[in-house]
C-alpha cells in the first residue's frame, strides 16, 4: 500500500485530540493540565512515528491511558488506542512484534493494578475486555484491509499477467499453425509427388511406348522430383525445430495408404500384427498413437520411393499392450536414385514419436534402408488442470481463512480471558459476604477465635473506606465484608475492628452505606447497627 501523505500526522494528531479535550471540558474525566498537555505531547509523538515505527506508535498511545487508568479504559485516550493500534495491522507489522507489544501493555496494566488497593479481579477484568476490543480487534480489522488491499493489486497484477499470456498463446498457435501447414505440405505434398514420379518412372520402362512419350515421362519424373525438392526449401523456411508440430488426422488408414502406395507402382508389402483390446487405451491415446505411425509409414515410403526406386519395401506394423513398433525397411534401388533430400521429414517424425515418449531410429540397413519407431502405449489419467485465476483464488482464501483463524482466536482468547475474571470476580464477591443476621449476631468484645467461624472465607480487597462513618479505631485491625452477594451493583459494607493485642477481641463493628443512600435510610440502618 501506498502510504498516506506527511501532511495528514497533524491531521490525524488534531483529530486524536479532541477526545482528550472534549472529556475534560465535559467533566466526564478530571485531570491536572499538567497531565492532559504530556497526554497531548504524547500522542503527536506517537501520529509522528506511526508510518515507520508503528509498534512504537501503538506504545505510546496506550502509556496516557496506563497512566490515568490501569485498566485502559478511558474516555480521553480510548479513541487514540484504537486508531494507532488499526495503523499497526495496516502498517503490515509482523504478527510477533503485535502480539509483544500487546502483551506488553497488559503486563504494564497488572503492574500497576497490582500495586494499588483495589479489587484486582475486577480491575483486570475491565484492562483485558479494553486490550482485546479496543486494540486487538482493530489491529486484526488493520490486517485484514491491507490484506484485501493486497490481494486486490495481486488480481489486477494476475490479469494483466493473463492477458499478456493470452497475446504469447495467440502468437504461438500461429507459429503452431504454420509449422502444421509446413508438416502437411512435408507429407502430404510430398508423398503426392513422390507417387507422381513413380508412376512417371513406370511410364519412362514401360514397353511399347514411344521414344517421344518416353522422353515426356522422364521430364515429368524429373520435374515431380524438383517440385519434390523445392517442397523441402519451402518447409524448411516454414518448419519450427524447437518443438513438433501438431499433425492433422490422416483422411486414410494404414491399410489404405500401402494399398495406394502399390497401386502407384511401390513393390509394398504389409504384415501386421494386433494383440491388443480394444479397451485398453483410450480413444484419445489411440488417435495420437495410429498419427504418428501413420505419418512415419508416409515419411518412409515417400523416401524409399524418391531414394530407392523399384527396391522392394517392407512395412512390419505390431500393436501389442505395451505399444505399437512399426518398421519400414527397402531393399538395394532398382534404378538411379533420386538427389539427397534435406532430411526434414526425419527430423519431424523423430521429434513425433519422442513426444509420445517412444524412440526412434533411421539408417542404412544390409544393402537398404530401415525407418523403425517404438510407440508406448499410454493411458489418459485425470490431470488437475488449473485455471487461470486458481492461485490467486488460493490466495484469497487462505488469507480470508487465516484472517478468519485470527479473529476466531482473539475471540476465544478473550471469551477465556473475561470468563477467567469475571468467575474470580464472583469467587471473591460471594465468598466475602457477612449476612446482616451474622453481623447483628457479633458482639463488642468477642475474641477472634470465636469470630471466626462466622466470618466469611474471604475480606474485600478494595474497601470503601473513604465513606467508613468514623475512622477506624487505632491499634485495631479491621476487616471489611460486603452485606449482599450482588454483583456489578453497589452494596452495604461491614467493618470488622479488632484489637491487636493477645486477645484480639472485637472493639468496634460498623456499617458501611452504599452511595446514593438517602439520609433517612441511612439513619435507620444506623440505628438498626447500634
């Protein structure tokens, strides 16, 4: 992502301060100017350093709110919380330098919860409530909007990426396209004239033919061979040798072709052999396999026809399980052959069958010549082909998925966490609760051993004791219970005074009024503690 424009940290630090002077001119919280002006210096610190250092930014932002309340929860620096911590998911932060940086703030929180007289259950309860939805979820909304951000450039990036492999395809198909041109006119044009100028030397030995005629056949003889040759110039210009080209379906079976190929003149001889069902390949591998033996059978006749003319050709053709052999072999020429050619066809049919990861092999054998060509057999199995757009699909749904992964997991995290506070805040609420009959029942005087088993489990931690009606007797240690087991509710409260001398007795037992009891009642519940 680009980042924003300098011009928008004053802005930002504007904005950021409003809550701070808004709450103090409301009166919703009160503190020093002293402390509301290093709040302030502290957060232009912080929108200063939030592009570079935005871990450090996050920091400062929460120290005002440690400061004026250890639970984190305040009015004036909430908003800030939120904000930097929002920048540090946005700012791409790695996970780890996050997740220290909160942890680091709620062990500063504990620290000073622990250290204060309050109740540390409730306290706490509220810090880790503060920490997980005022900062952690921001930071996962952060990371999720850069995330998407990225994976959107990522699309736009994927589809130019696409297009410009759609021009690269067209391009290839043509060059596949002309190679296919140069292949057919290879074999098929080829094959054509070579046929033609068989049949011309047929015409040229002929008996009984004239001199003249004779004569007219060994020119058209002469001329289906150069044709033949320039056909080799031509597809030698046309032809790609980085790849083989892809071959047409023959329009005639192998049977056919050596059928024409003898009516033209060729002594052609073929044995064949099929030991395999017909089931086992697919319609598919059979189609490319029966191509490729078809077009090196053409290719061999061609050149037996044109190199050795009036030798007698043999074309052994096996199809077994494993895959189809095909041999072409010709005898010693009868007759003066034709000019080398360029060994094009050869090349092609080589590069064909490798293709389909078969071998093979040309050259002199005895006093002829043998093409041979070994095709395995081979399956179609499903292949997972990928769409175009499947790896950034993939992307997109694993970083939904981790994204998802993240929330789900602060979330469980802070169920735990809140779960854990608020069942130990109710333990230490409903396990220090002193019943008013209980209370009534103490009397000034009773020694401690005999108070004890009917005082509760536990005293309160945070006492009120700013509104205890009398301070506590001096000498005495006083313990403080709560009259009602309510919860999140103001309540009653009793103190507990004993003497710390060897007796321990109970000199003095009071009741603590709840705020925002009327005067009436609280003269009454005086008058029911006397």
């Amino acid at each position: 992502m680009r980042p924003p424009a300098r011009s928008t940290g004053p802005l930002l630090w504007a904005a950021l301060a409003v809550p701070v002077a808004a709450a103090e001119r409301l009166g919703l919280e009160g503190s020093p100017l002293w402390a509301q002006l290093t709040g302030l210096a502290v957060l232009a610190a912080a929108t200063a350093l939030h592009r570079t250092w935005p871990a450090t930014a996050f920091l400062l932002a929460a120290a005002p709110g440690i400061a004026t309340s250890p639970s984190l929860f305040t009015l004036s620096y909430g908003c800030a919380l939120a904000v930097l911590a929002f920048l540090l998911g946005l700012r791409g932060t790695a996970t780890g330098v996050a997740l220290l940086s909160f942890a680091a703030v709620a062990a500063a929180g504990t620290a000073k919860i622990a250290v204060r007289q309050v109740d540390p259950a409730a306290e706490w309860l509220v810090l880790m409530g503060t920490l997980l939805f005022g900062a952690v979820f921001p930071w996962l909304i952060g990371r999720y909007w850069r995330q998407s951000r990225e994976l959107t450039a990522a699309g736009w990036a994927r589809a130019e990426q696409l297009e410009r492999e759609h021009r690269i395809i067209a391009d290839r198909a043509r060059l596949r396209e002309r190679a296919r041109i140069a292949q057919d006119m290879h074999d098929s044009l080829g094959h054509e004239l070579s046929l033609i100028a068989l049949r011309a030397g047929a015409l040229q030995v002929a008996p009984g033919m004239a001199e003249a005629h004779r004569a007219a056949a060994a020119e058209l003889r002469a001329a289906a061979s150069d044709a033949t040759d320039r056909l080799h110039g031509i597809v030698g210009l046309l032809r790609e040798d980085d790849e083989p080209a892809p071959l047409a379906p023959p329009g005639e079976s192998i049977a056919a072709l050596i059928e024409r190929a003898a009516d033209s003149g060729l002594p052609v001889t073929l044995h064949r052999t099929d030991t395999t069902a017909t089931s086992t390949t697919t319609t598919h591998t059979t189609d490319a396999t029966t191509r490729t033996t078809y077009r090196v059978i053409q290719e061999a006749l061609t050149n037996a026809a044109k190199h050795a003319p009036g030798a007698p050709v043999t074309v052994e053709h096996t199809q077994t399980e494993t895959g189809t052999t095909v041999e072409v072999t010709n005898g010693r020429p009868r007759h003066r052959p034709g000019p080398a050619g360029s060994g094009t066809g050869l090349v092609g049919l080589r590069a064909g069958v490798t293709a389909l990861g078969g071998s093979f092999e040309a050259g002199p054998h005895e006093e002829g010549y043998r093409v041979s060509a070994n095709i395995p057999t081979r399956k179609t199995a499903g292949t997972d082909t990928a769409t175009p757009g499947a790896l950034f699909t993939s992307a997109r749904r694993l970083a939904h998925r981790r994204v998802g992964v993240a929330f789900g997991a602060a979330a469980a995290v802070g169920a735990v966490l809140i779960g854990g506070a608020f069942a130990w805040y109710a333990y230490t609420k409903t396990h220090a609760v002193l019943t008013p009959a209980a209370y009534a029942a103490l009397k000034i005087g009773t020694p401690l051993e005999e108070t004890v088993p009917r005082l509760p489990d536990r005293t309160i931690s945070d006492p009120p004791v700013d509104r205890a009606p009398t301070p506590p007797p001096p000498g005495t240690d006083c313990r403080y219970y709560r009259a009602s087991g309510e919860l999140f509710v103001p309540v009653d409260h009793f103190r507990l005074c004993f003497d710390k001398d060897d007796h321990h007795e109970l000199l003095e037992k009071s009741v603590i009024l709840r705020p925002g009891t009327t005067d009436q009642v609280q003269e009454q519940r005086r008058e029911w503690a006397r």
